[in-house]
C-alpha cells in the first residue's frame, strides 16, 4: 500500500470523498510512516510530529484504546487482517469517528514484520445519517400528531365531547388492540370517509376490537 494514496471508494459527504490516508506500522520497533491524510484527520501538519504507534494510541478514545491494543496484537501474532470502527482525539481535542484497516507483511521466516493499512474519517457522514434520521423522526412524529388530532376533532364533532374524552376512546382502542394510536386514529379516518365510522366506533364499544 502506497503511503500517498489519499481516497477510497467510502461514504461520501456534501463536500466529497471522506478524509482518509494511509500508515505503515513496524511491529518490532513501533516507528510509523504516515500519509498526509492521516496528519490531518489526527490534526497535525505533514511532519508536526513523529509518528509512532505510541502516538497513535494516544489519540485513541479511551473507550476503544483497549479493543484497538488487542486488535494490533492479534495482527502481530496472527499476520491476519484486522479492521475496526473507533473514535479518536485529535490534537484539538475534537472526537473523529473513523474506520481503519491493517494488513500483516511478513518476513522471510513467516513473521509480521509490518502492518500496513489506511484510515477514513466517517465523522461527517455519520453526523449527516445521525441528523437525516432525526429529521426523519421530528417529520413522523409531526404526521402523525395530526392525524391523532384530526380523528380527536371528528369524534368531538360527532359526540360534543372534549378533546380530552375523544383522546380516551381512542387510547383505549390502542391499548385494546395493542395498535398504535396514530394507526387507530387513521383507521377511524378512513371509516369516517367511507361513511363506516358509527359502525367502527359500535364495534369498539361492544368488543370487535380490530381497528
């Protein structure tokens, strides 16, 4: 693996490829080669500081710094493929979440001799997933808050009741039918458009309890 390759094929953000470079550990010694992307995602210039692994562990997470050391001695032990999704500081302070991924090489006898591998800041992509989702729900709670409120106004309308005792007919609906609220309500507006609604509510009260 080439030292300079800078991007790969990963999530993207608004602004394009994710921050991703390259590293190569020797496992005896613990001295490293890092690309410039891999200065940057840890907040440093190309060549602000020596990379060693001592360095790298330092700027991991507390929480992932241990599951990381046994990755690296499994790979110095095994020569195996080691990847793993972690979080570390950089020289800021700020928390990054990234992805890396490391490869034994071996020596003439068949030990690892060095682990090379690369490393992509996901950080800005999972904030964007994180903030679509959220979006996603405020949007669904909405909807649904006003369907709820559109079958509490018809069920006034028909009984002259409050919202408050229209709200009770149709939570024990759901608590009946183990059906969420917004669902009942819905299914009560859909009676209500097909001329079904008195029917519905009779079967409520006398225990047809599907919605």
């Amino acid at each position: 693996m080439t030292p300079d390759l800078e991007t790969y094929l990963f999530p993207l953000t608004a602004e394009g490829a994710c921050p991703a470079g390259t590293l190569d550990l020797e496992l005896a010694s613990g001295q490293m080669i890092w690309s410039d992307g891999l200065y940057k995602i840890h907040g440093f210039h190309p060549g602000q500081v020596v990379p060693t692994l001592d360095l790298l562990m330092a700027h991991q997470h507390a929480d992932d710094r241990g599951p990381f050391q046994q990755l690296l001695r499994s790979l110095a032990d095994t020569g195996r493929q080691i990847a793993l999704l972690h979080r570390i500081i950089d020289s800021r302070g700020r928390q990054r979440q990234v992805f890396s991924s490391l490869h034994a090489t071996l020596d003439e006898s068949g030990r690892p001799e060095h682990a090379a591998g690369f490393m992509v800041d996901l950080t800005r992509t999972m904030h964007e997933e994180t903030r679509q989702a959220a979006d996603e729900a405020i949007q669904g709670a909405l909807a649904h808050k006003a369907v709820i409120e559109q079958a509490k106004g018809i069920l006034r309308g028909l009984f002259l009741i409050s919202a408050e005792e229209a709200f009770e007919i149709l939570a024990a609906q759901s608590q009946h039918t183990n059906t969420k609220l917004h669902t009942v309500a819905a299914t009560f507006i859909e009676a209500m458009d097909n001329g079904r609604a008195t029917h519905l509510l009779n079967d409520w009260k006398t225990g047809h309890l599907q919605p």
